[in-house]
C-alpha cells in the first residue's frame, strides 16, 4: 500500500481531469485501473468531485453532471481515513 497526497489537478479540459488524476498516482495509461482500490476520505470525495463539478460548468456550461458521473463512476473510491491523502491499495494497477 502507498499513501500519496491529493493530486493537484491543472488541465484546462474537464473531462481529461480524471485521467490526469491518476496520472499523478502513477497510471502509465496501459495498466488497469482499480477504482476501488484508490481510496480517500468521504470528506475529501465530495470536496474533489463536487470541485469538478463546479470547474466543468464554468468551463462548459451544462456539463457538470455528465463530469459528476464519470468521476463517480471511474474516479476513485470513499471510505478512507487519511485526511488529504489517496491510498493506493495493492493491486490498484494492473
């Protein structure tokens, strides 16, 4: 298991902000990824996609909620206990 920091998240396009997420975990966009094995606090979930919901519709209006279920769907998982850090569980890529 690794403990890394919340990434800071800088790309312009909002739907290229997830891939850039786990880029700075370490994915080489070959490997699987386990979303389920990426975890962070509840707390820290809801500020980071509730953020990118906010960044889309300024950026795009109308796409936030397209932008909310990608990171629901393919970003990482609840139920951490580091505050302001990403677990990476063994197996996460694959």
């Amino acid at each position: 298991m690794r403990i890394v920091s919340i990434p800071k998240l800088m790309n312009d396009k909002p739907a290229l902000r997830l891939v850039e997420f786990y880029e700075k975990l370490g994915w080489d966009q070959k490997a699987f990824v386990d979303n389920s094995k990426v975890v962070m606090t509840e707390e820290d979930w809801n500020v980071l996609v509730s953020k990118e919901i906010e960044y889309a519709n300024k950026i795009e209006p109308g796409s936030g909620l397209q932008i909310g279920l990608m990171w629901m769907n393919q970003g990482p998982s609840g139920g951490g206990d580091i505050p302001g850090k990403v677990k990476l569980l063994p197996g996460w890529l694959s």
